[in-house]
C-alpha cells in the first residue's frame, strides 16, 4: 500500500520529478502552451494562402461583394499573386469567363491550399492525440512510466484546454474565413432573393419565382432564377428576420445581408459546438467514461473542421443552423433533460426541435422514424417493468390476479403505442401549422416539379456513371445525349433512388427488430450518422458539399463516445477527415478549367463529372489501407 501510494504520487507530478528522484526541467506544459498558440496560427496562414487564391480570375469564382468596403478584401491575393488579374465577377457587373489554359494554370494552386488546410488540420489532430497519451513522458522517462501514470496522463492535457480556448481559436478561424471576398456557391444570394421577396416585396417565396423581382439589384447574382425557395417557413422566418435588421443599411445594399448570413453561419456553428462539448459530457457521464481527452479530440474535430467553417462562414448556407437544430433535438433526450419517469411527454421538446429542422429542409424527415423507434423501445422498456413488477405480485397474489395484471399490460402497450403515435402527429401538427401560412391553394406544392432534385443528377457515383455512358456512346458515332434529362441520367437517377429506398427500408426494419439496437441515445445517434451517409452516398443523385454538415456533427457525438481508447487513431477518423478534404477540394472541379474542357476521346464528358467519383474514392481507399494492415497485423507470422 506504501510503495503504491508513493508510485502514484511520484507519476503525477510528472513535470517536475523522474522515477529516481531526480529533478527534471517542466517544459512539458511549457511545450504544450505554445503548441495551443502555434496550430490556430499556422490553420489561420493556411486559410490566408486560401483567401488569395479564390479570388484568382481563372478560377472565376463569384463576389462576395466585399470589395465594396474597399480593396483590402484582395490584399492577399495582390500579395501573393502581384500583378495577376482577380475574378470578373468582382471587378465587373457582366462577367466573362477566363481563358481556359489560364484557369487550368491556377486550379493547382487551389488544390494546394485545400490540401495545406487540411494537412494542418489533420496535424493539429495527430499532436493534440499525441499529448494526451503524454508520449513525451515515455521518451522522457525511458517507457519505465507505471500504470498509474498510463491512467493520469490522458487527463493532463484537457485539464490545459478549457473550453473557452475551443470557442475562441474557432471564432478566429471562422472570422479569418468571413473575410474571403468570393463564395463558391451562389446559393447565398438565392437566400438573400427568397427574404427580400417576403420582406420588401410582400410575396411568398415558397410559391413565388426569382423573376418576378428582375428590378432588384439580387437578381444578377442569382443562379437559380426559375423556381421558388425550396426551403421551408423555417429559413423563411430566419432569413426575413435578418433582412429587417439590415434594412437600416439601405434596400439597395446586399452587402450586409452577406455578412449578416456569413455571421449566422459562424454563431451557428459555435453554438454547434459547445452542445457537442456539452452533449458528449453527459453521454460519458451515463456510460461510466472518464475520457475527457476524447471529449476534447472529437470536439476539436468538429470545430476545426475546415469544410463546416468554410460552408457555413464564406458560403454562409442554411445546413449550419440545420444541425444546430438537430443537436438541440439530441440535447433533449439526454435522460437528465426528462423527467424520471420518461413520460412520452418529455419527448415533445425534442419532436418540436426536428419539426423546425424539417420545416428548414424536407430532408431531415429521412431521422425521424429512427427518433420514434428509439421513443418506442424507451418507454417500452419502461412498461415493461411495470409490467413485470405486476407480475411478481400476481405470483404472490393468484391465478386471479394474473388476469388483472394482463389487462394492464395490454391497456400499457396500447397507451404506449397511441403515446408515440400521438408524437407522430404532434411532430405532423407543428409542420403544418408552420406551411400554412405559404399554402397558397396548393401552389407550394409546385416546388416538386421545378426542383432540380427530383430529377437531376450533380456530384455522384449516378452522374459520373451516366455521363460516363453518353460519352462511350457519342465516341461510338451515336447522337449526343441532352445534357439535362437524358435517358441515361434518368435512369441512373432512378437506380440509385430505389436502391436508397430499399436499403433505407431494411435498416428501419433491422433498427426494430434488433432487440438492444436504438435502446440508449449513443445507439439513436450512430443509427442517424448512417443513415444520413447513406443518404448523402446514395439516397439523393443531387448532392452538393454541405449536405454532409449534418452527419459531421453526429459523428463527433459517436467519435466522442466510442469505446475506443484514444480518439482520432484509427482508420475510420481518418476516413472521415478525408472525406472532408474530398469534399472541400471539390471546389476545384467548379472553376472554369474542368467545365469548359473534355476529357480526350469522350465526348461531351468534362472533367468535372469527374468529381462524383473523387469524393467517395479518397475516403474508401483509406478505408481499405486500414483494413488490409489491420488484417496483415492480426496474420500469424511463421516462425
């Protein structure tokens, strides 16, 4: 008991003292101090070096309208390409597209900032990991650190990083992307078209074409010009707010409509990231974890994320406040947040949370069903003890008494099934209530027909397949296929659609009939991380980048959670890292080089189909890297 007491006592104190007991220098928090400061640094010159390359005029993508408060948005840029010509969307109300050997020139050095963000990122992850198994004690000290240390030192370093130093270096992150005077999707001013509709124009946006505001300054930057919003009363009521407020600059200036939407991505995304800290706190607390290194990593993971701050800060979309919504509905379940006994009614703030997400985007209505299965088995479970605690006195009590005792176990399974069912419509009810307004006759419902989604096919394995096939058969001599609605592209649409909706269909089915599956919220929350991957993977043929906010945010909860000893070490993470880096470099395939070229001896087929296999294949080959070491590891070696 002595020895072991003072073995404990001599490894916490490991900054100061060997297991001989001689003195040793404390640079190990020193070291760690620094590395606090130099990360953050390095990840903000790495977005700087970004900040200069999008601008270029061969990548041409469009303005941010920034340069309206002056020139310093291009310092960068000037700086680092002196002399170059910036994009003539930004110098120019008619722009003209560049050169296309001048912007295959300058997609490299976009690439290159891509991969240098994500390199950093990827490095402040690794040595973050790294200190916290306190590796530099082993090195220290010879690999003769006991057991006890092995246990401390993973709590060391969270006990340097509070939680303010997560908030503060992302807000510095997230503000050094706002500055970015170029967005690489225009979907930012369709926002600004749909507010400005409802709130200077009187019209509804739900039903309501962009053409019918030609006169508006907005107009010219749209994209979208030939359908209404897609996006539900939620985003409505956000966007209408915002416009309000910035009404004081002017109805004529966009511009602050921009940053207020740059700085709704940016609080949304902080606010993303405090319920994960908070969120994956309370799931170790229940599962008996004392793994706060692994809390910080996932946490860190999620906020440094150079893909979630670049959409939500530069490209300012709405699947920020998406997932700030569909957190706030997983912040609700936590079993602390109801009441002891788990009433159905306790449910109900979670339901109304994930009614105002799917009334924000239809698509979130794919996490429902899983919701109400795990509200099904949880009270379920809960009568089921009643049920059996019924039993045990029928035991005692008689025959007679077992009748009674099923009687209420019934009349329990059919409360519980109306209870669910009654959150069912309450989440139905709130959908409605919030459509009503828009309905206009019906005419929402015109929204289906102009959506691209419903039958077009962008940045998948089902478009590159597609336009794979038109250009075999064009090189073959046959007619060229349309570009939009061809044979091939509808078909491939409608594969991939059916193949979601049965694989969709067997994993709610396994979802009930799996008797431990979807019992605890870390169960719920895996289930909606895949489902929402399937989705993005097959489900919609048209996907775009930030469709994958979502399922970043819920894997952070499960990498937060896992069983797994040190976060961020194994394949999977790194998996998802990279499919993060697959789909920010995504932007290079969006400049003008890969759009307006054809790869040699197919015709019609550009370099940028290309990109729905780039996305997918960077991840799976890590994947598989990691599964043939794993398994060439486990291999018995012959003697």
């Amino acid at each position: 008991m002595q020895m072991n007491r003072r073995t404990e006592n001599i490894d916490v104190d490991l900054a100061s003292e060997n297991l001989s007991g001689e003195q040793v220098p404390a640079a190990f928090p020193q070291k760690h101090s620094r590395l606090l400061f130099i990360l953050p640094l390095a990840m903000v010159c790495a977005i700087l070096f970004l900040d200069a390359v999008l601008p270029l005029g061969g990548l041409w993508f469009h303005s941010a309208l920034l340069t309206q408060l002056g020139s310093w948005p291009l310092l960068p840029t000037h700086l680092l390409f002196p002399g170059w010509a910036v994009s003539s969307s930004i110098t120019s109300t008619h722009p003209a597209p560049p050169p296309v050997p001048l912007s295959w020139e300058q997609v490299p050095f976009l690439l290159a900032a891509c991969l240098l963000i994500f390199l950093l990122y990827l490095l402040a992850l690794h040595r973050l990991r790294w200190a916290t198994r306190v590796t530099a004690g082993l090195n220290l000290f010879g690999g003769q650190l006991s057991r006890a240390t092995a246990r401390v030192a993973p709590t060391m370093l969270p006990q340097h990083i509070p939680l303010r130093y997560i908030f503060f270096s992302t807000l510095l992150l997230g503000v050094t992307y706002m500055l970015i005077p170029v967005v690489t999707s225009p979907d930012i001013f369709s926002y600004i078209a749909y507010a400005r509709m409802g709130v200077i124009y009187h019209l509804n946006p739900l039903t309501t074409l962009p053409t019918a505001i030609r006169s508006d300054p907005v107009y010219i930057h749209l994209y979208w010009n030939n359908q209404p919003s897609a996006y539900g009363p939620t985003w409505v009521g956000i966007t209408s707010i915002l416009q309000w407020l910035t009404l004081i600059f002017g109805t004529q200036s966009l511009l602050p409509m921009v940053v207020a939407l740059r700085l709704l991505g940016l609080a949304t995304h902080l606010c993303s990231t405090l319920l994960i800290w908070s969120i994956t706190g309370h799931l170790q607390s229940l599962q008996g974890q004392d793994a706060p290194h692994k809390r910080l990593l996932a946490t860190l993971a999620f906020a440094w994320n150079p893909l979630l701050l670049f959409e939500a800060c530069v490209n300012g979309h709405n699947d920020a406040p998406l997932l700030l919504l569909v957190l706030l509905a997983t912040w609700f379940l936590l079993p602390g947040k109801q009441t002891v006994i788990s009433t159905l009614r306790s449910y109900i703030p979670a339901i109304a949370m994930l009614a105002l997400a799917t009334c924000l985007k239809l698509n979130i209505v794919l996490l429902i069903p899983f919701v109400l299965i795990f509200i099904w088995k949880r009270t379920g479970e809960l009568s089921n003890r009643k049920q059996d605690g019924c039993a045990q006195d029928d035991c005692e009590q008689g025959d007679r008494r077992w009748d009674r005792t099923s009687m209420v176990g019934a009349t329990l399974a059919v409360a519980l099934h109306r209870g669910v069912l009654a959150l069912a419509l309450i989440y139905a009810g709130i959908i409605t209530l919030l459509y009503a307004p828009f309905w206009q006759n019906g005419a929402i419902l015109n929204v289906f027909r102009t959506n691209p989604t419903t039958y077009r096919d962008i940045n998948t394995l089902a478009e590159f397949l597609s336009r794979l096939y038109n250009g075999i058969t064009a090189g073959l001599g046959y007619p060229f296929a349309s570009p939009i609605g061809s044979p091939a592209e509808n078909f491939t649409h409608t594969l991939s659609t059916a193949i979601f909706v049965i694989l969709y269909a067997l994993l709610c089915w396994r979802a009930i009939r799996t008797a431990h599956s979807l019992k605890t919220l870390p169960s719920l929350i895996r289930w909606l991380a895949l489902a929402w991957l399937l989705y993005c993977a097959i489900g919609t043929p048209w996907f775009w980048p930030w469709y994958l906010v979502t399922f970043f945010g819920l894997y952070a909860l499960v990498e937060g959670t896992s069983s797994a000893n040190v976060s961020w070490g194994g394949g999977l993470p790194l998996a998802v890292s990279l499919l993060a880096f697959s789909i920010l470099s995504l932007n290079c395939f969006y400049a003008w080089g890969p759009q307006a070229s054809f790869v040699p001896g197919l015709p019609g087929f550009q370099w940028a189909y290309l990109r729905g296999l780039w996305i997918w294949l960077i991840p799976l080959l890590a994947i598989r890297y990691f599964a043939h070491r794993n398994q060439h590891l486990s291999t018995p070696r012959l003697p």
